[in-house]
C-alpha cells in the first residue's frame, strides 16, 4: 500500500487494534505500512476513540498475539543459532591450529 492514502476507517481500524495491544511492527507488516505511520495515527486518533470501541481480545486479536509471541520466539532462536555457529566455527579454527595454546600431554 505504500504511496497511497488509506480511507479514516481504516485508519481507525488499526488504531484500534494497536490500541488493544498489537504491537505496531505487527500491524505495519500486516497492512504494508510504515510502523512510524502507525505511531502517528494513534496518537492522532487515540483521544477520539472511547474504551468500549477498542475490540476485545476476539480470534482475530489471540492470532495476532499468538504471531507476535512467535516472533519472538524465532528472533531468540536465531540469536542463539548465530552464537552457536560462532562458536563451532572458533573451535573448527583450533583444531586447524598446528600448535595451539594448550599442550596436548597436559596432567
């Protein structure tokens, strides 16, 4: 959607759902948007939108929590993959060592 203009309700529609606990990245790669525009619109729209509009925690809302939940999960996993990566490949580059720093007949 990036360049386009996007109606007021469906403006309101994401504000809303950030409103309820959405995390903006989320919602910015979901509906295509900058997640600084979505920053924006809620602080533009939030005074104007009562309590009781901001959607409950339907399937819709547990999905999205459930994506978020999820991505963090991978974004550790991946962390920890590169660190054991790193350190297989340091040990690889000592076993290739002709004369490494530890004797090898040590008692």
């Amino acid at each position: 959607m990036g360049g386009k203009r996007l109606k007021e309700e469906v403006r309101l529609k994401i504000v809303k759902e950030a409103l309820a606990g959405i995390k903006v990245g989320v919602l910015a790669r979901l509906h295509d948007i900058h997640p600084e525009t979505i920053r924006l619109w809620v602080k533009e729209y939030r005074d104007s939108i009562p309590t009781e509009e901001i959607p409950m925690t339907d399937e819709y809302l547990q999905e999205l929590q459930r994506l978020q939940n999820v991505e963090q999960r991978y974004e550790k996993a991946v962390k920890v993959l590169g660190e054991k990566e790193l350190e297989i490949e340091i040990l690889r580059e000592l076993l290739k060592k002709k004369n490494p720093a530890y004797p090898k007949n040590s008692k």
